[in-house]
C-alpha cells in the first residue's frame, strides 16, 4: 500500500471514528434517565491505561464511554471479550454481590476474582442506550466484526494475540425471584470463558455490560407537609399490581391506572379502579395478535346496570415517515344495559410499540384524548377521566417497557413562563429605548447677562 492510499485509508477511519462518538453522544442525551454499569477488565500482566474514575453520581455519556474505550485499548490487549447480558444495573451487584460481608453469598465469584487480580475500572452509571453500542465501537476501533459465541463454541476457536478480535457473549436474564440464579449462571459462563483464554495463553481485554437496566430507581416521595422521620407512621397501602392479560404466547398487554371514572349525564364520577385491580373483574372478550390487541373488562352491577363493560381496542401500525412500528389505541368503548359509548382515541393515544404509553390525564373533556363518536349519540352522554394511565399491548413482558409520556414539550407552565420573559424583556428595551433619548443640557442661565431663549425644535 502507497503512503498516500495509508493516510487515506486512517483518514476515513479517523471520519468514522469521529462519526460514532458523535453519535454516542446523540444516543446518551436521549436516554439519561436510566442507567447501567459497565465493567471493563484485562488479563493478568496487562494493564489499562491510566484512567479516571467518573465522580460519585455521574451518568456517563456516550462520548465519555467512547473515550474510557479508546484509551483502554491503547495499552492492553486487542482480543476482546464482551459480555453482554440482557438486563443489568448497579443494584444486581449491591444486593447480589455480598458487598456487605457475605461473600459466601455473592453470585459474582468468578468476576470478583478476576478484578482483584487484574487491572480494571468500574463505570457504575452509563446512559443506557450509550452502552448498548459498545459492540459497534470496539467493531469501529478493531477494524473486525464482533463473532457472536458461546462457551462451547469458544473452546473450540484458535484465536491469536497479534490478531485483533471481538467476541461477544450474550447472556440472559430475568427480573424477579429467579434473577438471582441467572446471574449465578453468567457468572459462571464468564468464569468458563476466562479459563479457556487463560488455556490458550491469549491474552485480552474483557467488558461486563448490559444492554438496559434491571432495575429503574424511583425518586422517593415526602409525604405532604412532612419531610422528617416518624416512629409512628401510618404504614404506606401497597401498590396494586397491573392488570395483564396473558395469551398462549405469554403476557401480552398489560394496563395500569390510578382511577377510572366515568359520569354518564353529568352525573357523580363512579371510579371503576377498585374493581379492576382487586381481582374481581373477568377479561372474557380479551383477545391479541402481531397486529391487533383488544382489552375488555366485564364488570357486574355498576351504577346501576346488570353487565358493564370497558374496552380498548389497539392497533400496530407501520408508519413509513418513521420507518417502524406504532401502538395506536383506535377506541375506548363502553358497552352497558345492550347500549354503545365509543370515544375515539387514534389522535391522541399512541407510542412506538417497543413502548408503553403512559398519561397523567386521559379525559373526554379538557383537551381531550378521547373524543365522542359523532355517530352515536350516546357517547355524548357520557364523561370518561383516566388519572395516571399506562397500557402496553406489544412487546410485552413481565414489566411495563419504557414509558412514551402524553405531555408535550411546551407545557401550559412553560408557556406562560416564556410569554412573561418576553413581556419582561420589551418593557426593559422600551424604557432603555426612552433613556437613551434623554439629551442633558449644554446651555445654562447666566444671572448677570440675558436669558436664553432655546428653540423649541432643539
């Protein structure tokens, strides 16, 4: 190769470098709210370079992630080892690692080991969606595809050092009582793949990461009035558990509400919450596919009809504009006494179905989601008011996916604020507008000689 094609050859690398962190950071603002940890490690005798440890609450950037990456292969080796596991956070290791003196507890044995015996750094907060990508950046800065294997497949791969490449093990996982178990597992599938390395005399750097996290932290919330600690509090009613609806596939929508209140004639709201989530209401009529989903409760003697029900019908969509999918609720309806109420809520109502959607407020009225149908007219007798509303009807596990909010970006409050700055700021240019103009005086009364007469155009 000429030494003009070389340059050419690291300049469209340098491009695509350059490109990718640009797009980590892109990546990262969009998804700060959820994060999890990266664990980056190399084998014995090597060491990575001197990086430093973000500060105590820092959510790591895509850029920054890029950067701790770039720098690390700098010095250590470039077999890389990825271990990607499906769900993970910071609280899988506080609470399964025996962080707290029980060691003989933690699931994390093999993982310990290696990092007390080789140089490393713990990234405890990472953008998640930023972490996501790690592949596709060691791909860019390896030059080598990332060869997706297993333990069994490894032990029969012969790599070698002075080759570059990018193995990735994928590992599962599962929320609730069997989470731990499956990180005794992993751990063990990551102890399996270190010892065949460590067989074969390959040196290599390795990353522990997951593709979102396991656990999302909620902010705790004071009780009204009262921001202090209690040895006689009342003690908190448990939070009731989302409704699902369960196919032969397994779950396959799941809804959540704090209060559903319907009024018919402008009557006293009837909250239908209470039922649905005490285990009383049946989901007879309830039925979902790949393209169509539809939610029926069937409540018994309400407001005073023998059989009510309340159904929601669901659609995906593929919209070309966006180039992929969308949960759209095409109608809420309520069926009573052998009459039809069906409010429209295509509008208003919908989310990429990889989402869950997610509403503090879903009304008829007051800036309505669900609009009356004007061809019955019953549907103009009745009021429906959702308070805290979510529902996902694709793509469903065992856990509400991420949540696609209703509220729009410019709020009723940030209008008002930015409409006030704006009065505020013309009423200060008017008057610096009038200051300026104020002209002193360049001519005085002399008390001995003749007043001066000024024109009045001056």
């Amino acid at each position: 190769m000429t030494e003009e094609g070389a340059v050419s050859c690291g300049s469209v690398r340098a491009l695509k470098m350059d490109f990718i962190t640009l797009l980590f950071i892109i990546i990262s603002l969009s998804a700060c709210s959820a994060q999890v940890p990266v664990v980056l490690w190399s084998s014995e005798g090597h060491s990575l370079s001197a990086l430093s440890a973000p500060a105590a609450g820092e959510i790591v950037s895509g850029g920054k992630l890029a950067s701790y990456l770039k720098s690390a292969l700098k010095t250590s080796p470039h077999t890389v080892v990825l271990f990607l596991q499906d769900q993970l956070s910071i609280d899988d290791f506080t609470v399964y690692g025996g962080v707290f003196g029980n060691k003989q507890d933690s699931v994390f044995k093999n993982v310990e080991v290696t990092l007390e015996a080789s140089s490393h750094l713990v990234v405890p907060a990472v953008a998640w969606s930023a972490a996501g990508s790690v592949q596709e950046l060691f791909q860019e800065v390896l030059g080598v595809a990332g060869l997706h294997v297993d333990s069994a497949e490894l032990a029969q791969l012969q790599l070698s050092s002075s080759q570059p490449s990018l193995l990735v093990l994928s590992l599962p996982y599962a929320s609730g009582p069997e989470s731990k178990e499956f990180l005794r597992k992993n751990d063990e599938t990551i102890g399996d793949a270190l010892t065949l390395l460590k067989a074969q005399k390959v040196p290599y750097t390795a990353v522990y990461t997951g593709l979102r996290p396991s656990h999302v932290t909620e902010e705790a919330h004071m009780a009204e009035g009262f921001g202090g600690r209690s040895l006689l509090q009342t003690p908190e009613p448990a939070v009731k558990e989302p409704v699902m609806f369960n196919s032969t596939g397994g779950p396959c929508i799941l809804f959540w509400a704090d209060a559903l209140n319907v009024s018919f004639e402008k009557g006293a709201f009837f909250d239908l919450a209470p039922l649905t989530f005490n285990k009383s209401v049946t989901l007879d009529g309830s039925f979902c596919n790949e393209s169509t989903s539809r939610l029926v409760f069937n409540y018994k003697d309400v407001m005073g009809y023998p059989t009510f029900q309340l159904i929601f019908s669901m659609s995906k969509i593929f919209f070309p504009v966006s180039a992929r999918n969308w949960m759209v609720m095409e109608h809420v309806e309520l069926n009573y006494n052998g009459q039809r109420a069906l409010f429209n809520a295509s509008r208003g109502v919908y989310t990429p179905a990889e989402y869950s959607f997610h509403c503090q407020r879903v009304s008829s009225v007051e800036s309505p989601l669900l609009v009356p149908n004007s061809t019955l007219d019953n549907a103009t007798k009745w009021t429906i008011m959702f308070t805290n509303f979510q529902i996902q009807s694709f793509n469903v596990t065992q856990n509400f996916a991420y949540a696609s909010d209703c509220a729009s970006f410019f709020t009723p409050g940030i209008w008002m604020g930015l409409l006030t700055t704006l009065l505020m700021l013309l009423i200060l240019t008017y008057g610096l507008h009038m200051i300026m103009q104020v002209r002193t005086m360049d001519r005085f009364d002399d008390p001995k000689g003749p007043a001066i007469s000024v024109p009045q155009n001056e």
